[in-house]
C-alpha cells in the first residue's frame, strides 16, 4: 500500500503544523467540540475481528438511526452510483463495504455537529455534497493503487476544521465566509489571516486526538500546501490533494494554482491529470 510512511521527518513536520500556537488556541480545548463517535469505535473494533459477519456490522449500524438514514441516503445515491435502489441496511452495508462505512460515520458525526453551530454563512448541505464529491473523485483517482478507501475518507473528513471555526470562533468565522464571498479570495487564506490557523491544519489536529491514521490526518493537514511534506511516498497525498484543487477549480471557479503541479511530477503522476480532470467534469456534470 503506497500510504505516507512514516519517517521521523514526516512526522515532525505535521507534528509542527498541527501543533501551532493559532491552532492550539482554536481546537485545543475540548469544550464543545465533538468527541469520536460510539458507533465509530464500534465499527474499528468489530473490523478488527476476523470472525466479525457482516450481520455483526449491521447490528452496529442499526443502533443509530441518524448513521443508517445517512447510509441509505448514500447508497441511493448518484454519488455513490449503486447500481439499483434499496431499503435494506444490510444491503447497503454490502453495497459499500466496512472501511467506507467508517468514513461515512465520520461524515455524519460532523455533520450533526454542524446543526449545532451558530454560522448563518455556512452550508451544511453544501458542505456534505462537496465533501462527498472529493471523497468520490479521490477513490476514482485512487483506482487500483491499493488505498482507495483511505482517499475517501480522506476527502470525507478534509473540511472538518471548518465545523471546528463554527463551533469555537463563530463570530470570527462568519468574517471570513463574508469576506470569501466578497472578494472571491482563497477561504484558507483569509482564515489565516483572520483566525491566525487555516481549517486545514485545524482539521488534521481533531483528527490527531481522535486516533484517526496518520495517512489521513497527514493529508488534511497539508491539502493546500503538499509540497512541504516530508519525504517518502506521496501518492495518496498527491491523489486526494488533486481532488480536492479540481472540486475547487471546476465547481467554485478557483484559480488553477490551487493544484500544485510540482507536487504532481514529484509523485510521478502529473500524467494522470488531464484524465483525472476530464473525470471530474464529467462527475461534476452530471449532479448538476
């Protein structure tokens, strides 16, 4: 599996990042921040166990109703693609398999958390189909490489330091979105500026208290900025990175520096981009 390995260097360096003084201060405390999810844990633990049934998952999925509406809501779905409609959890359990399961259930934790926050300027439906689309084109981009669940749930869990800024500094927050709108300037750049941190390393240090994989932390961290990573393979980084600057570039009108090209030719895959990008056109196409 070409994940990040894990070198003292790589570690350092998102260690530097997420352990800033701005961040610290926003999502250091654990207040009102949502804690990892019950079903979540259930989930790792029962995957874990070889003699784990598929009968077992379904019993953890069914023990809370907002992850099974969420899940149905998904495999019906045309991002997910199913290949015919059904209202059946252990169906859909089927249909989309354990580890995409625990992206989802990150998904929906987050997104219950975000009813909570007080931001009139953010989308929560916005942001869920945004975060899906990334999390869809990163496992398409992944193919047969060997990770293509965690590039979903890398993608899944990318803006999560947004729900963070929402629930902790509102105020300042609801400044950058207005400002982002205003002006059609960079959000992370503007939460720089304004918040002292960006939702980037924000997110990757929730995620680190969390004991979610250091792969995807690493790539929430460094989705803008993927070049300053530490050495060693960078392909899921590169992929989910790429997803993410194309969702940007294609639906927002973002400007094409946002992907990072000599990021792309260090990982050896500036080759695959004008099929990836044809990927997503015509993925984003077609929800339109």
């Amino acid at each position: 599996m070409a994940t990040a390995e894990l070198s003292e260097e790589r570690v350092r360096r998102l260690r530097e990042i997420i352990m800033d003084e701005a961040v610290c201060r926003i999502a250091g405390g654990v207040g009102n921040l949502p804690t990892l999810p019950a079903t979540y844990n259930a989930l790792c633990r029962a995957t874990a166990d070889p003699a784990t049934r598929t009968a077992d998952i379904t019993k953890i999925i069914e023990t809370d109703p907002a992850i099974s509406v969420r899940l149905l809501q998904l495999v019906n779905s045309a991002f997910f693609g199913a290949a015919q409609r059904t209202s059946s959890i252990p169906r859909a359990v089927n249909i989309m398999g354990t580890n995409l399961l625990k992206s989802l259930v990150l998904s929906a934790h987050m997104c219950n958390a975000l009813e909570l926050a007080p931001t009139r300027s953010f989308s929560m439906s916005r942001y869920q189909n945004y975060s899906m689309g990334v999390a869809k084109l990163a496992r398409t981009f992944a193919g047969s490489r060997g990770f293509a669940d965690e590039a979903f749930t890398a993608g899944i869990v990318l803006g999560i330091g947004q729900v963070v800024f929402a629930l902790r500094s509102p105020k300042e927050f609801e400044q950058v979105l207005e400002r982002v709108a205003d002006t059609g300037e960079m959000q992370h750049r503007v939460e720089k500026e304004i918040l002292g941190a960006s939702h980037a390393e924000t997110g990757a240090f929730i995620l680190s208290t969390w004991g979610i994989p250091f792969p995807i932390v690493e790539c929430v961290a460094f989705q803008f900025r993927p070049g300053e990573v530490g050495p060693g393979n960078g392909e899921l980084l590169a992929i989910v990175h790429t997803a993410n600057a194309l969702s940007g570039i294609i639906l927002c009108r973002e400007p094409e520096e946002q992907l990072d090209l000599k990021f792309l030719e260090r990982t050896g895959l500036i080759g695959e981009l004008p099929r990836w990008r044809a990927v997503a056109e015509e993925a984003f196409q077609a929800l339109t």
